[in-house]
C-alpha cells in the first residue's frame, strides 16, 4: 500500500496524449463555425430566429400573455446571446414581417439595415430587400 510511484510523472509526455490529428480536427470544427463571410449575412439570424421559434412552441402554451419572455437579441452578432425581453404578441409582431428581427437596444446592425421602431426593452430592425 502506497507502495507504487505515483502516475504522475514529472517528466511527462503530455504531448502523446493528444495524437497529431486532434489539433487540425478542433480548427476544422472551429473554422466550419466561425465563417466569416458569413458574418453579416443572415445565417446568424436565421439561426436565432430559429431557437426563438423553438422557445415560442415550448413557452407560448404556458405564459400568460403580459410576460416577459427572454427572446434570443437577433442581432447581426453571431455571438450575441443577450435576451430581450418581448411579451408573446410584440415578438409574433415583429415575425409578422419576414425582414423583421428583434435586436438589444443599441446592438449592431449592418448597413442597410434600418431601425423601425424602438422601445426600452427592444429595437425592432428591418432589413432592406
Ligand atoms: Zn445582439
């Protein structure tokens, strides 16, 4: 008992620990994400709009209809995970319009994208044709 040398070897070979092909695979998936000429298109959005559709059929039974509900910010930021706060019927407003999209006040847009109506909670933009 305690007999044995422990693991750890202070010498170490952490390097073998991560074959030579694990490093291109994680920059593969890194780079399939992260495209940047993607970034301002409306890949990311159409992502998000996605996951508020998804909140919109797993909530929309639930909550009572002045509530809240933290909306994902559909901003042109692929990353941005800000909520907004939207009751049901001002995000299914803002989806009555397919160019429509429900941004954190203050968030980025890209040119050509304009702000058609603003509130303190959320900025509704409209992107161009
Ligand atoms: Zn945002």
């Amino acid at each position: 008992m305690g007999r044995k040398p422990s693991a750890a070897s202070p010498r170490g070979f952490s390097a073998s620990r991560f074959p030579a092909d694990t490093f291109p695979d994680l920059q593969a998936g890194n780079l399939a994400c992260v495209r940047p000429s993607e970034a301002g298109s409306a890949a990311p959005q159409q992502e998000t709009r996605r996951a508020n559709e998804r909140l919109v059929r797993a909530v929309g039974h639930i909550v009572e209809a002045e509530k809240h509900v933290p909306f994902l910010c559909e901003c042109m930021d692929p990353f941005c995970t800000e909520p907004v706060p939207m009751t049901l019927k001002e995000y299914e407003a803002v989806r009555a319009h397919p160019r429509r999209f429900a941004l954190v006040p203050g968030h980025p847009t890209v040119a050509g994208e304009q702000i058609v109506s603003e509130d303190p909670r959320f900025q509704v933009m409209e992107k161009p044709e």
